[in-house]
C-alpha cells in the first residue's frame, strides 16, 4: 500500500508518503516532509503535491489515509483533517484515524493497564487509558486532567510518556513509569496500518478531530450561561 500520512497536531507538523507491506511493522517512510507552525493552511496542500511529484506517484496511486485526530491544536488539527478529507474523498480511499495517545501506548510495549500521558498545556495532561495486549490497544477512555489526577490514575498502571517532566513527576511518587520516544511518522504510520488491516477505517464524513480538551468559545459559552442566574 502506499500511505500518504499527515500530523498536524502540535506546534509543528509532516506529511510523509510511506509504502506499507502485508505485515503491520513492514512500514517504510519514502519521505517525511515537516511543516512549520503556522503554515499549515498554506503549506499542507502544495507540500503533498511536492511530495507526490518528487517520487513520481500521482494522487491517484494512494491506497489510503493515515491522518492524527488528536489530541493537539484545534486549528492544525482542522486544517489536516480538512485536506485529508478532500481527497479521501475526491479518490474514494480509506481514512485510518490515529490517536497520539494511543501511538504513545504501543510504544512501550507494555502490557495490561496502560496511561498514556502527553502535555496538554496550560498546565494540564492529555491522558489515555488502554488495555494493551500484543500489538493492540484497547481504549478505556482518553481525557484532558490536572498532573495530580494523571498520577492517580497511574498508580494502578504503567505511566507511558515521551514527556521528561511528566516521567519525573511520576517517579517522584514511585509510580511505575516508561519513557518512550515523541511518536515518530513511522510508528504513527504502523498503528495506521494495522487500523486500515483490521477494517477500523471511516469515510470522510466520519472524519472528526478528537480534542479532547473543550474549544475556549465552549468554555466561554459554559461559564457565561452559568453565570445567568434565574429571575
């Protein structure tokens, strides 16, 4: 399969081709191209065309779509999974939604319960809870909480992040702990595949950012409504 795969969730962002064989790991990066801050909305189209054309493919020879759904940055998240969905569905090709969370949690080949933490800002932690047998992970749930709330949660668990700081918190209070690498186009293309292999793919109309974390206009909207007392 060739794969285009797209990661604008964070500050910075890529977009690669990756060519995938019929097992899950037999993943190869043809080329990751990254994406500055900011540019997202101007960059992301033209560099997949750059792309495509530097190693001779036309649009048409994509079998599928590996694109990050979150958690991350509400307006880079919006702008990859727009183009994702064009041409998915332009092309008629499979979309395999990804969650940085989860790409975390394979990552340290841990079984049983897993938390898997990344920074969420403002001082707060995007959290995923799995189950992970083999090579898959079973999603309790994922959310945004305070460093306090990820501790409690991973007393029961092994605490899985690429985040020194939140790794440190961790084992300061004797929670089992694993440091794994920032999730790489490579490992976010395999778990990718394996969704694509298994049938977990959706159709351009399914294709929602996963936020986790509420929009600022939703909380705004909350507090002001909250704010109405009655007559």
């Amino acid at each position: 399969m060739l794969l285009l795969v797209a990661d604008t969730s964070g500050r910075h962002g890529s977009v690669a081709l990756a060519r995938a064989g019929s097992d899950s790991r037999d993943v190869e990066v043809i080329e990751e191209v990254p994406l500055a801050g900011g540019t997202f909305s101007s960059e992301l189209v033209p560099q997949i065309a750059a792309l495509l054309s530097r190693h001779g493919f036309s649009k048409t020879q994509l079998d599928a779509f590996v694109v990050v759904a979150g958690p991350g940055s509400f307006t880079g998240l919006r702008v990859g999974l727009a183009a994702i969905k064009a041409l998915a569905e332009i092309l008629h090709k499979p979309i395999a939604a990804v969650s940085l969370l989860e790409v975390v949690a394979l990552a340290s080949c841990a079984q049983g319960r897993v938390v898997a933490a990344l920074d969420g800002g403002r001082g707060e932690v995007y959290v995923g809870e799995y189950v992970v047998a083999g090579e898959t992970a079973q999603r309790v749930r994922e959310q945004v909480v305070s460093k306090n709330e990820m501790l409690r949660l991973a007393e029961s668990a092994v605490l899985v992040t690429p985040d020194e700081n939140l790794a440190a918190a961790a084992r300061a209070v004797a929670c089992p702990v694993m440091g794994v690498a920032v999730p790489s186009v490579a490992a976010i293309a395999r778990l990718g595949v394996s969704k694509l292999q298994a049938g977990l793919t959706v159709s351009p109309e399914q294709l929602e950012a996963n936020y986790i974390r509420r929009t600022d206009a939703e909380i705004f909207a909350k507090s002001g409504s909250d704010s109405v007392q009655p007559a």
